[in-house]
C-alpha cells in the first residue's frame, strides 16, 4: 500500500451553526449517505495507516456513523478550532509521516484528486500541501494568498480579508497534506487570535511560510468537488451534485433515463441494461434492477430486488421485496416488506401485500389486500379478495394451493388453507379450510321474489300522487300551489 505513512485526520466536531438543526452537521444526508460517511468512502482507497475523525457535536453518533468503516474517533471538547482539532488527534497521529486533513462537510473530492495532492506533496518535497480552487464566487471560504506561482504565504479567512483581497478567487478547501514533522511545531505557534478566539489550522500555513518551508497549493480538476456544507442551500446543491454523478453512472452503464433530473438515485442503487426509469422514479437503499426492467413514473423502490424484463407500472411503492422475472405489477400498488413474487405473476391496481409469496404466473390483478400469505402456482386472486390475517392480538397465515379461483370480494380468514385446484365462489367469507378441487361456497343463499320490484314501484308511486278525492278537501288556493310543483 502506497500510502502507509499517512494518517487521514477528517475534522468532524462542528456543530454548524449555519444549519439550524438539531443534527450535528456531518450527520446531514447528501446523495443518499451522511456527509461524513462520504468523506470516509472517499478516502478508504487511498490505503491510509488508519482514518481518525475528530468528534465533539453529538460525538457518539458521529462516532456510530463511521466506525462500521474502520474509523477511529477522538473526541474534541471543548472545540477550539480546526487548528486544535488536528492537536487533539496528535496521539492517534503518532509517528505517521504524512497527515491528509479533510474537513467532514465536503463530501464532494474525489480520490483521484487525493491521491494527486498526495503526490504533489510527496514530490515537491513540501511541508504543507493545500487543494485550493478557483470559484467564482468565493465568499465564505478562506483565501489562498500566493507567494509565487508555484507557492503559498498564507490563507486568510474571510472574515479577516482586506477589500483587495476580498477580490481573489482562489479559495481553501480545508483539505490538506502535512508533514508530521513541520506541522506539530507550527501548529504549536499559532494562536486564537480571532473573532471567534479559536485555533485555526489556516495560520499554521503563514507560519510554515514565514519559517521558508515550502507550503503549495493545488487547484482541483473541478471546483465544484470542494463545496463545503455551511447552510441548507449548500446541502442541497451538493446533494443534486451527488444524484447527477449516479445518473451518469448507470447512464454510462447502460441505462435510459428520462428526464434524468427528476429521478432520484441512492448510491448503492444497481440497475441492468436497457432498463428504462421514467421521470420521477426514486431508487433508493440497495434496490437491485435486472436487464430490460421498465420503472415507469412516481414508483419507489426502496431495498427491492428486481430480476429481468419486470415491468413496474406508475406509482408502485415497493419496499424490501423481490420480484422474479417479467412479473408485472401496478399502478398503485404497494408491496410492504417481506413479499416475493415468482416468475410471470401480475399484480394489479390497488393492491396492497406484505410478508406473502406470490407463485410463478399467479395474478392477483385488482384492489386487494394479501398479508401472511402463500400462493402457489397459476392460481387467480379475484378482485376484492383480502386476507383477514390479524384477529386482533395475532396475526395468521393464508395458504392457497396452485391453480385456484378465488372468487372476487371474498374474505379468507386466516389461519385457512385453500386446496390446490379449488374454486371459492364470489363474495364468500372462507373461515374454514377448502379441499382440493372443492367449491366452498361461504355466502347466504340468495332469495329472488317474482314481481316485488314493479308491486313497490306501484305503491310508491301511490303515495306520491294521492287520489283527487282527497286533494278536494284542501283549500283551492293550496291545491293550485302543489299542482304547480
Ligand atoms: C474552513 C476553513 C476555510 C475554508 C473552509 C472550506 C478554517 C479556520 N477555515 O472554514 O479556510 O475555506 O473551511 O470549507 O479552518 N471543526 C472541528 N472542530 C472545530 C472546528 C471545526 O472539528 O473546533 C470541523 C467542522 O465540523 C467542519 C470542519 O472542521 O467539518 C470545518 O469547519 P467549519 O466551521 O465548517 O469551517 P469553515 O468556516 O467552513
Ligand atoms: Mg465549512
């Protein structure tokens, strides 16, 4: 590994007080993931002796965050800076060569542009080695004030900038490489001499300046790589940086996207070739898409494994389940966790299932509910069927065999098997097991009475227009009123 005498310090003890939240900043979501969590994903290739992140704000759950990464956390308590923050990490920095200091909130570097400041450092033999970039709006961030083409005197912060130096574009991004040996001393000399009494690790670099060491600056391929997260508007403009890469990504794999900016794709989403995802599609956990696969429009698919050729018809909800090949389901349907459905089956409009395995070419075509249940193979849920799997305090299975009619508008109530080949007619209320090849019938009979409808019509119509025997009794004035009506 190339990089073993460095460590990667990520300072991640900031509250983010231009946030407004109650969540610690690097906690906040971009692109599908906290920003710490993709800072740390973009330095684990680097190869580094150990990755530590600075905690403070919520340091336990910043700390939670990046330990299933390999990550080690030093706590910062009081936090006195970015200068102090790296003094605290002195001890698990130990006797590393190197230091590459990134801050938490910009989660958008590359770790091809980490390992070329990496090697800019190493080869320009240098004591410190800054990423700088050139924006057009450079306000907020601290300035780079060069000392020759090739070399830096200091950063100044934006709050301590000058109305001439307000004017240079060329911004720090926080992101750094140090040698141990030049910064522990440096680090040492500065002092929080600021508004906000704090240790900047800035001044660290016009003291190295000041002593001859040689301090460069890098410009990065693409400044939009070191956005920083200070505020909400800068949240969300990394996070649609974030959704436009994976765009690209499945793009270049393969993948149609229509209208791509307004489908929204988390990081570890896969999906095959000549799949096709309509407008406003959201893929999100790790949703697995086969080839040939259509997500048509306003469907989420949340954790779904999808095989091949599945076509996913508009405003799907699909959430921790599996669907086989070519199965067809929606619009509006919802699959709830734990459903499976095998080869060639449909699911239609308005259905709802959870926890039920639907066998290969069975359908269950419109406005059901299917909960707890097994359905075999080639069977047909009519429309209307619910499964009546909770009594209350419990809840029970369904069984349905292969290649049985469930009648539309029945009720099964669980726990009830259905036999394979078995017919339930429409609208029963199945509360006990049916054989195979049976006909359960679970309805009242029904009772036809000849000529009740056209004597009731008779009798209406009696009572609406009462006989003029009896009108002559009310008074002429009256009975013209009503005849008018
Ligand atoms: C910092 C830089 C600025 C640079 C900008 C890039 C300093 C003094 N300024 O400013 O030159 O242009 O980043 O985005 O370094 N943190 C700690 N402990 C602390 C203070 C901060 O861990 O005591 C962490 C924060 O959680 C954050 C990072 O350091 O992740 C940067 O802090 P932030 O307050 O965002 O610094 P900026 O004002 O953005
Ligand atoms: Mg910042």
């Amino acid at each position: 590994m190339p990089n073993k005498d460095a460590v990667i310090v990520i300072l991640a003890a900031g509250k983010g007080t231009r946030l407004k939240s109650s969540l610690a900043k690097v906690l906040h979501n971009t692109g599908g993931r906290s920003l710490i969590e993709s800072v740390v994903r973009v330095c684990l290739p680097l190869g580094a002796k150990k990755i530590v992140a600075i905690v403070g704000h919520q340091a336990d759950q910043v700390a939670a965050a990046v330990a299933p990464l390999g990550v080690e956390s030093v706590l910062q308590q009081p936090q006195n800076g970015t200068g102090h923050a790296v003094l605290v990490a002195k001890r698990a920095i130990g006797n590393a060569k190197i230091v590459v200091v990134l801050p938490g909130d910009a989660p958008l570097v590359r770790t091809e542009t980490l390992k070329s400041l990496i090697a800019t450092h190493r080869s320009g033999n240098a004591a410190a080695t800054i990423l700088s970039a050139v924006v057009s709006d450079p306000s907020g961030y601290g300035r780079i004030l060069r000392k020759s083409e090739n070399t830096v005197a200091s950063i100044v912060e934006d709050s301590q900038l000058t109305t001439e130096q307000r004017e240079i574009n060329e911004i720090n991004s926080s992101i750094y490489c140090f040698s141990t040996n030049k910064l522990w001393p440096a680090l040492a000399q500065v002092k929080p001499e600021n508004k906000h009494k704090e240790i900047y690790l800035t001044d660290a670099i016009a003291v190295l300046a000041s002593k001859g060491e040689t301090v460069l600056a890098q410009v990065a391929p693409d400044a939009r790589e070191v956005l920083g997260c200070n505020t909400r508007a800068d949240l969300a403009e990394v996070d649609r940086i974030f959704r436009e890469r994976k765009r690209e990504e499945l793009m270049n794999a393969g993948v149609t996207i229509q209208l791509p900016e307004t489908v929204l794709l988390e990081p570890d989403v896969t999906v095959g070739e000549d799949s096709l995802l309509e407008p406003c599609v959201q893929l999100l956990g790790k949703t697995k898409i086969g080839a040939r696969c259509t997500i048509r429009t306003g469907s989420v698919l949340n954790n779904a494994i999808l095989g091949d050729g599945v076509t996913v018809e508009p405003h799907t909800v699909i959430t921790d389940s599996r669907l086989d090949d070519n199965v067809i389901i929606g619009p509006f349907a919802r699959l709830r966790p734990g459903v499976h459905l095998k080869k060639g089956t449909k699911v239609g409009n308005f259905v709802e299932m959870k926890k039920s395995t639907i066998g290969d070419g069975s359908k269950v075509p419109h406005l059901s509910y299917i909960g707890d249940t097994k359905v075999g193979s080639h069977s047909n849920i009519g429309a209307g069927t619910i499964t009546c799997n909770y009594d209350g305090v419990h809840k029970h299975p369904t069984t349905i065999g292969n290649r049985v009619f469930v009648g539309s508008d029945s009720v099964l109530v669980a726990p009830v098997r259905i036999g394979d080949g078995a017919y339930i007619a429409a609208g029963s209320a199945v509360t006990e097991n049916v054989p195979p090849n049976a006909l359960a019938l679970g309805r009242s009979r029904q009772t036809v009475k000849l000529g009740w409808a056209a004597k009731k019509r008779r009798e209406q119509a009696a009572a609406n227009h009462p006989k003029k025997s009896a009108k002559k009794k009310s008074s002429p004035k009256k009975s013209g009123a009503r005849r008018k009506r």
